[in-house]
C-alpha cells in the first residue's frame, strides 16, 4: 500500500508538471541594421531575416547620482525571423536599414553546420508582431 501510494504521488506531480504554464516572451526596441531579406529552405515557408541593433547606456565613475563619469554604451545584435504570411511579407517590403522598429516575440536557440561542418550555435529571436516607429528608413522597395 506505501508503494501504491508512492507511484501515485510521483504520477500526479508529473502531471501538474505537464499543465504548468510557461513564457518565453521577448520584446525589443531598437534599429535595423541591415534590409530584410527573404529566405525559402528545402521546400519550406519562405521566411523574412534582418537583425536589430538595442543599446544599453550607463555612467560609469564613483557615483551615478552626480553628473561626473563617463558614459558607456553596448550595442547588442539581434537576427529577427519572421515567419507568419502577412507580417512576413510587410516586414520584408517595408522596413529598410536604420527603420526604428518595435519587435515582440519568442526566443529560439538552435544549432546549425556551417559551410566547413562545423556545428554552431544560433539565437533567433522569432517575431509574431512588428511595429513601425519612424519613417526613417522605411521606403518601398523598387
């Protein structure tokens, strides 16, 4: 009866693990760094790249409330997939190098070989929403 009610319990705490909620959330504001391009592999749904720069500033010295110090700045690189039809398709005719642009969506690590087969690692963040903060940078296409 104690083992019965063992495996009971340990079958029980792997459900409520299965129904456990979780987030993988990301949102970005920042600059495009290059035109979007569109890619089409092995037969797949054509997928929309270009990558976002964010930067992050601080002073740095002995103390940040005074305006003594210097200021630092990191600028951070992001590839930008978009997949869904629509957004896919707008984003690659609309948004142009240097566009000011808000990007909400998931982020996905994954592995890829390399044209020497070397396997690398790749983090993607995948856009489910795009949104279009400045005309600068944001002409048609020709």
């Amino acid at each position: 009866q104690v083992l019965r009610q063992f495996v009971r319990h340990e079958s029980e705490t792997v459900t409520s693990l299965v129904l456990e909620r979780s987030m993988n959330r990301v949102q970005l504001l920042g600059r495009v760094g290059q035109d979007p391009i569109m890619r089409q592999v092995d037969g797949k749904n054509p997928v929309t790249i270009f990558s976002l720069a964010t930067n992050e500033m601080w002073r740095t010295g002995d103390s940040e409330a005074t305006q003594g110090g210097d200021i630092s700045q990191k600028t951070t690189w992001h590839r930008i997939s978009v997949f869904r039809p629509g957004l896919r398709d707008v984003t690659y005719q609309y948004v142009k190098k240097g566009a000011r642009i808000f990007v909400e969506g998931k982020i996905d690590y994954g592995e890829y070989t390399d044209k020497n087969n070397v396997r690398r690692q790749a983090t993607t963040i995948i856009a489910d929403n795009v949104i279009f903060l400045s005309d600068g940078g944001m002409k048609e296409k020709v």
